[in-house]
C-alpha cells in the first residue's frame, strides 16, 4: 500500500483520539454543572454553548481558503438523517437519566456498553456497511474489555432479575439509541455529499445542535420549575462543556464523513480508557486484577480496528 494512501485512509483515526479526548474534557465540566443546575440544564449546556464554537468552525472553513468551497446540496434524506441521529442522541440521555433512577443502576450500565455491537447491527441493516471479520473481532473484544470495567457488584452480577429489571432495559435502550444516532449522523454524511469531511463534519454538527438546543430548550423552559435562568449565571464552566462539546461532535461527525459508524465508534472506547485513567490517576488507586484484564483486552481491540485497513 502506498504511504501517502494510507496516511490519508488512516485520518480517521486521530480525528476519534482527539473526539475521545474532547469528549473526556467535556464530560469532566459537565458532572459539575450537573451538580449546580442538575441534569437536564446541564446537558442544554452541552448544545446550547456549542453552538457557537460549530458556528464559527464553519465559517473558518467557508473564509480562510482563496476559493471558497461549494455550499453542499441539503436533501431530504440529509435531513432526515441528521433529524433521526439528533432525536435518539438526546433519548439515549433520557434512557440513561431514568436509569440513574434506580437502585441497581450498575446493570444499566453494563448494558449500556453494548452500544458498538448494536451500532454494527444497526449499520448493517440501515447503511448496508458490513464490517469485516477483523473490525467484527476488535469490536467483540473491545465491548469484552469495557464490559469487565463496568461489571455491577458481585450481588447484581449473579442476580437473574437484576439482568432482567427495568434498569437493566433502560440500559439496553441507552446503548441502541446511541447507536441509532451514530447511525443517522453516519446517514448524514454519506447523504450530504460535501466537498470535504471537514465540511461534512461542520454542517452536521450545527444543524443537529440547533434542532437539539431548541428541542431541549424548550422542554427545559417548560417542564422545569427555574427554566433556563440557571444557565446564564453559570456561563464561564458553560463555555468550557459547550466548547469541548463542540470540538468533540465537530470530530465525531468528521469520522463519519471518513470512516464507517462501526469502526469509528470502536475506537471511540478509547475515552473510556482517557475516563478511567484519569479517575484512577485522580483517586491514586491501583488497579484490579479484572481492570486490569478488562483494560487490556480494550486495547487489543483498539489496536486491531486500526490495523483493519492495513
């Protein structure tokens, strides 16, 4: 294989390091806001302060270059995918907060974690884009790692009906409908067209943000007892979870336009390694023999999903 081909084949794989990376940053901001306006307002930050970080993105890429790039074609079908990926974003959150609800939240979880597995399900069937037999492997043997990260306690572990519970669904629910708007963004770019990834990436993140922000916005300014007045006081650690949202999705959405959903949300994992290092690293505790084996059977599949194209 050439080198410069499969430099420019093989992009994709620090834009997701650096989504990952963002991302961990994002959620570091965000459990504080979480603590000072609770949850919902917490995620409006996400959208609503991002926006004008993807706002600003996209007109860098229209300003800077002699020739400014073609505006892309905005089809139904376009639509639809980013209106689709942008809906079940914010269920996946909605799943995940009922499941933080109950007592054995450690299941939902778990079950949660599932969520690459159902990506490479629902992209087979909606985009047609089969993985290989490797990607196939590196995602069993990543979703293996991650799953004995997040193991409930022993107690949970042997209980049929904590498998079988409410939170244990709502933790199924949270993984396919992560998977599903990573399918609908994915969607997105193959429909959209756009001159460059970078573009792709730009256009889907505002336009997704924008339905999502006046979407939870509102649900936000009516079903809450404050509304969004807690949102302005706390503006400065706002812009810090909007910006990094932003990067984050700017990234995601970049790899989308590179790569297949699968692929790119396997190697996406990689953050709950940046997470868990840095929680361990923070708390200055050593690891478990299962973390230990769970943290390594990650890394062999976030090292075969980027040797897939080799």
């Amino acid at each position: 294989m050439d080198v410069s081909s499969f430099a420019a084949g093989s992009l994709w794989v620090p834009v997701v390091l650096f989504a990952a990376l963002a991302q961990t940053a994002r959620n570091t901001a965000q459990r504080t806001l979480t603590t000072e306006l609770g949850t919902l307002p917490a995620t409006l930050v996400r959208f609503l302060y991002g926006l004008p970080f993807a706002a600003a993105w996209l007109a860098l890429l229209y300003g800077v270059p002699a020739q400014a790039p073609a505006v892309p074609h905005f089809s139904g079908a376009y639509l639809g995918w980013i209106a689709l990926g942008a809906f079940f974003q914010v269920m996946a959150t909605a799943a995940l907060l009922l499941a933080m609800k109950e007592r054995n939240f450690a299941v939902a979880v778990t079950l949660s974690k599932t969520e690459v597995l159902q990506v490479a399900l629902f992209a087979s069937v909606f985009l047609h884009e089969l993985p290989t037999a490797l990607a196939l492997a590196a995602m069993v043997i990543a979703t293996l790692g991650v799953l004995m990260l997040s193991l409930p306690p022993r107690g949970q572990l042997l209980s049929a009906a904590a498998w079988l519970s409410r939170p244990a669904l709502y933790g199924l629910a949270c993984g396919a409908c992560f998977a599903i708007a990573t399918v609908g963004f994915r969607g997105a770019a193959l429909a959209l067209g756009a001159e460059t990834p970078w573009l792709s990436g730009a256009w889907g993140v505002l336009i997704a943000q924008a339905l999502q922000t006046v979407g939870l916005g509102a649900w936000v300014a009516c079903r809450t007892e404050r509304g969004l007045a807690p949102l302005w006081p706390a503006w400065r650690l706002s812009l810090v979870a909007g910006s990094m949202g932003a990067a984050a999705s700017l990234a995601w959405f970049t790899a989308y336009a590179m790569q297949g959903a699968g692929p790119v949300r396997t190697l996406g994992m990689v953050e709950v390694v940046f997470s868990y290092l840095v929680s361990r690293r923070l708390l200055s505790e050593s690891f478990s023999r299962p973390e230990k084996i769970g943290m390594g059977l990650m890394l062999v599949g976030l090292v075969l999903i980027c040797l897939q194209g080799v």
